[in-house]
C-alpha cells in the first residue's frame, strides 16, 4: 500500500512491553532492532472525511486550489531540512524529518508520472509502489538534506504544472491503482496533496 507512512508502532510498543524487565543492555539491543512498521493502511478514506490527526479535509479541496497548495507545501520544506537534527528520527520506529522529505519528494514525482499516465491512457493501472522498501533501498536516511531540498522543491513544481495544465473535460479520466482503488483525476488530486500536508504536520512544520 502506499502514502502515509512512519506513523504507528504496534511492533515496538509490544516489544517494549515484553522487554520492560530486562537489564538495560538488553533492552537497549533490542531497541536497536526496532524498524519503521511498514504501511498497510488504506488512505483512500481522506477523501470522504477529514483527517483526525492533521486536520486537512480533502472534501473541502477544490482542483484548481491543488497547485498553489503543493507549492506552499514544497516551499516549508527545506526550513525543515536545515534544521540541526533534520537528519535524526525522535524515536527509533518514526521517520525522520530528512525521511520524511525524502518520501515527499518521491510521492511528487511518482503521482506526477501517474497523472501522466493517466492523461495518456483512460484506466490506465498503475503499478505497484511500496514506499517503505523505497526508503530502505535508496537510503533516505544517509540522503544530503540540502540536495533532497533542491529536489523536493523542483518536483513540487513539476507536479504543480502538471496539474495546472489538466483542462475541466480531462478532469474524470481514470486510473487504477494495483489493489483495485480507482481514482479520476479529480480525486487523485484531492487524495494525493493530502500526503504531502500530512507529513509537513508529522515533522511539526504545519500550518
Ligand atoms: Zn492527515
């Protein structure tokens, strides 16, 4: 699955439980050993309600307002990126704030090749992308944070344009995505901006 990712830590919570008894060098090994949960979730629903944790409400999101709200968001980036600990996860189970703009980035390039996808061919299917192992094996971790920036704000751009130039009759063309979700292009725009806010709100840059 995809979008939204690094939040939850059911598999750390319950070894932390399991561990609370032992002597501090074990505990502290398996602290260690501790990897961000991998994101089964289902985002499809923030298009029918607003979101709890952020508050973004993607029912309240016209298409024409998605360019301007992706470039505000490409521009709070790189502040966030030049933090002294940009590069540091808070807790060893969550992103931190250099992944999570790793992941943006990527989310602005990869929905901008699905949009072209789907201005190309009508249903087009999408093909499958698993964020969580994207950020293992391209190291988002060990990225340069001021390189990621240039990058993030570049490929807000690109995709800000690239929605800029859909017209009203190319607005219910249709893409599939590989577990079955279908979009139009109108409510994968609304879906996908959300990602983007939601992570700025993860590394405490909203609003
Ligand atoms: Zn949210």
């Amino acid at each position: 699955m995809e979008l939204v990712t690094g939040l939850r830590l059911p598999r750390t919570s319950v070894t932390a439980r399991r561990n609370r008894g032992l002597p501090a060098r074990a505990r502290l090994a398996t602290f260690r050993a501790v990897e961000i949960e991998p994101d089964t979730k289902d985002w499809t629903w923030v298009l029918r309600r607003p979101c709890a944790e952020c508050g973004f409400d993607a029912r309240e999101i016209a298409f024409v307002e998605v360019p301007g709200l992706v470039r505000e968001n490409a521009a709070a980036w790189p502040p966030v990126l030049e933090r002294p600990d940009a590069v540091q996860r808070s807790r060893p189970d969550r992103w931190s704030p250099l992944e999570y703009a790793c992941h943006v980035r990527d989310v602005f390039r990869l929905f901008d090749t699905r949009l072209g996808m789907m201005l190309a061919t009508d249903g087009v299917r999408f093909p499958n992308w698993d964020q969580d192992e994207t950020a293992v094996t391209d190291r988002y971790g060990e990225q340069d944070p001021s390189i990621v920036a240039v990058e993030l704000v570049a490929a807000g751009d690109a995709i800000a344009a690239s929605f800029a130039a859909v017209t009203d009759d190319q607005l219910g063309r249709r893409g599939i995505r590989s577990d079955g979700a279908e979009f139009t292009i109108e409510t994968f725009a609304r879906y996908f901006v959300h990602d983007p806010v939601h992570h700025l709100w993860d590394v405490g840059a909203a609003g």
